[in-house]
C-alpha cells in the first residue's frame, strides 16, 4: 500500500515549487542580490539536482537523468559565481514536473518494505527518510525563492 502521506507531500512541496516559479522572467531568474550569489534559477535547478539524487536515483538505483553538467551547475559542490553557461528556467521546470511524475509514480507503487530499507547503513537512514529529507531541502528553498521574488520586485518598482 502507498504511503499517503510521503505521496501527499511529493505533491503539495513539488506543487508549490512549481507554482511560485510559474510566473519567474527570464531576467528575474538569473537575479542575485549584491552579496548573495544564488539566483532563482540556482535554487530551482538545485531542487532538481538534490531530489535527484535523495529520491530517484535512491528508490531505482539508477542513474541521475538530468542533463550533462546539472551536477555541477546546481548541486550541493557547485559554485554559482563561477557558472557562465545557465540553462534556461522553463527547461528546468520541465524537468521538476517530469521529476515530479517519476517520484508521484516511484511512491505511489513502492511497498512498505522499500521505503523501509536501509540506503545509507552508516547513519541507518531510509530509503523513505531520503526522500523526506530531499523534500524538506526544496521546502527551504522555496523560501529563499520567495525571498528573491520579493527583493527583485522591490528592487524592480519604481516609487
């Protein structure tokens, strides 16, 4: 039997995901406030990257299904400010809803004893405890997506 509630969750976070980069221009995308260097785009590609990761290549075993240089664009080694060649946001939202389908999918069929099995012995975590925890991850950067949305219209209005 599907657990509910981790499905409920791979739909309520990834929705919101979606819907608060639904409306995101190109320009505002790639908006990085003096001293921060983690744009829109950055977060959303690195919620792809991580959950990734945590979720789909965790519960196939397989391999990540993103394009060649994601990793090192958007993952958790990258380095925003040196990055030159940006894919474009209504890619990596493709991407998400794609993922999205994959995890929907993966969850919806996965037995107890899956969710329940050991994927990192040395800390004795979960295959479901992954897949919360790449969940949590985006839920933060929702916030800092947010946020950016907020300071580019600030910075964007004229008074």
């Amino acid at each position: 039997m599907a657990d509910e509630t981790l499905l409920m969750l791979v739909r309520e976070i990834r929705g919101k995901t979606l819907k608060q980069l639904a409306d995101v221009g190109p320009e505002q995308a790639r908006f990085a406030p003096a001293g921060l260097v983690n744009s829109v785009l950055w977060h959303a590609g690195h919620i792809l990257v991580v959950n990734e990761h945590l979720g789909v290549v965790a519960a196939t075993h397989g391999t990540p299904s993103y394009p060649a240089g994601y990793f090192e664009t958007f993952s958790w080694k990258s380095a925003p400010a040196t990055v030159t060649d940006w894919p474009e946001l209504r890619d990596v939202i493709k991407l998400l809803e794609e993922q999205k389908a994959k995890l929907e999918h993966f969850v919806a069929g996965a037995p107890e004893e899956v969710l329940a099995g050991v994927t990192d012995p040395a800390r004795g975590r979960t295959l479901r405890y992954s897949i919360l925890h790449g969940l949590h991850d985006e839920a933060g950067h929702q916030g800092e997506i947010h946020l950016l949305k907020k300071l580019w219209t600030k910075q964007n209005t004229p008074i």
